[in-house]
C-alpha cells in the first residue's frame, strides 16, 4: 500500500506547524499574514485548475492509477508545470512557512519533493507507455516541477 501524496502533505504540514512549536511559535514580520495569504490562494488557485483540467479532459485524477489515463493533458497549467498539483503541495507548505516565519519550516518543500518524486517517476512512466512519443515530446517542453 502505497501512501497518497496527499497524505504526505498533510504530514509536511504536520512537521512544519511542529517544527514552529518547538521555536516558539510563530516569529512575526510586517506582511506575514497578508504575503503567506497570498501564496496560499496561489496554492489553491494552482490545485483546482489542474484538477478541473484533468476532470475536463475525463482522465483519470487518482495518483495511484495513472495506467487509467484516457488522455494526455497540455493544456493550462498542464503547459507550465507536468505536476501542478503536487506543485501546488509545495507551494501550499511555503505558505505554511511563509505564515510561520520560521526558516526551519523551509526544510519541509524540498523533503517533500523528495518524497514525492518517485510517485512522480511511476506516473511519468506509465503515462509514457500509455502516450509514447507524445508524452515524451510533452516531458522535453516542459519541466516536471516549474
């Protein structure tokens, strides 16, 4: 059994908020509420349109079964990033860090990446077998992460 990515997220976010306890709490700075907002909705934003893209091309959103991939999206976001919704994890926890304003919650976008790489990978993989030169015409334009 594999663990979701999005169950990996939440534990990111877990650690952060952990990690910021342990500081002492949140260390303020003129902005924080208003810039880690800002990011947050960015995370969100980014989340729902690669999910509303993938809906709308009715392919598979499921990370565990990418084999059921009716079609190869490249539009949208999907023209920008491979992974828009795992990117929008990692720019979910900068905002986390951004409103904690400790830098040692930092640590956590780039674990989490690592984490999720090889999901990433399998995906990747079966959307090649899947889409053939297609995808890999799609992987050479554009970047996994941004």
């Amino acid at each position: 059994m594999r663990i979701l990515p999005p169950v990996w997220a939440a534990g990111a976010v877990a650690a952060q908020v952990l990690a910021t306890r342990l500081a002492g709490g949140c260390r303020p700075y003129p902005g924080r509420t208003q810039l880690s907002d800002v990011v947050a909705v960015g995370s969100l934003a980014l989340a729902a349109a690669g999910f509303l893209s993938l809906v709308q091309a009715d392919t598979t959103v499921h990370p565990t079964h990418p084999h059921l991939s009716s079609s190869l999206v490249t539009s949208g976001v999907y023209a920008f990033s491979r992974n828009p919704l795992y990117l929008s994890f990692l720019v979910g926890l900068l905002a986390v860090s951004l409103r904690t304003g400790r830098v040692r919650t930092l640590v956590a976008v780039p674990a989490l990446a690592a984490v999720l790489t090889p999901q990433v990978e399998r995906e990747e993989q079966a959307l090649a077998h899947l889409f053939g030169d297609e995808f890999r015409d799609y992987a050479a334009r554009v970047p996994r992460w941004l």
